[in-house]
C-alpha cells in the first residue's frame, strides 16, 4: 500500500505543474523525488513544494533537469540553426 504522504506530495507537485515528477516515500516522513523539470528554478521550486508539505521530514531529490535551447545556444551547440 502507498503512503498517503507521497500521494499528498505527488498532488502538492501537479498543483505547481510538476506532471513529470513523481514522488516514493514511507510513512515516516521521508520521501524521494524522481523525475524530469525544464530547468534549474523548476527543480527548486518542486523541492520547496516538497520541504514545505506537512508530514514531510527528510527527502532525497532525483530530479533531472531537461537540456534546453537556451543552454545549448549558450554552450555553442547550435543544432538546428
């Protein structure tokens, strides 16, 4: 059976936009992120939503931020242009 807190957390994420981001945990208060975000402030933002979700004691984030146009532009990586 699933804890409701990771079921608290998953719905506390989808309320932000976080649909990719899935939420594990035990009913202790320690819960682990997996997923993917657009970009480095998504990804702080899902663990503020995470840290700030009573119940939550400790959590591990596994969160991967996709590669986007503007830091392969920034990198010189330009691919289709």
């Amino acid at each position: 059976m699933r804890c409701q807190l990771a079921e608290r957390v998953e719905k506390a994420l989808v309320k932000f936009g976080f649909s990719e981001v899935n939420a594990s945990g035990d009913c202790h208060g320690e819960v682990k992120l997996t997923g993917t975000v657009a970009n480095p402030n998504d990804r702080a933002l899902a663990c503020a939503v995470v840290c700030t979700t009573p119940g939550v004691r400790t959590f591990s984030v596994k969160i991967t931020v996709a590669e986007s146009e503007f830091v392969r532009a920034r990198e010189g990586d330009h691919r289709g242009s």
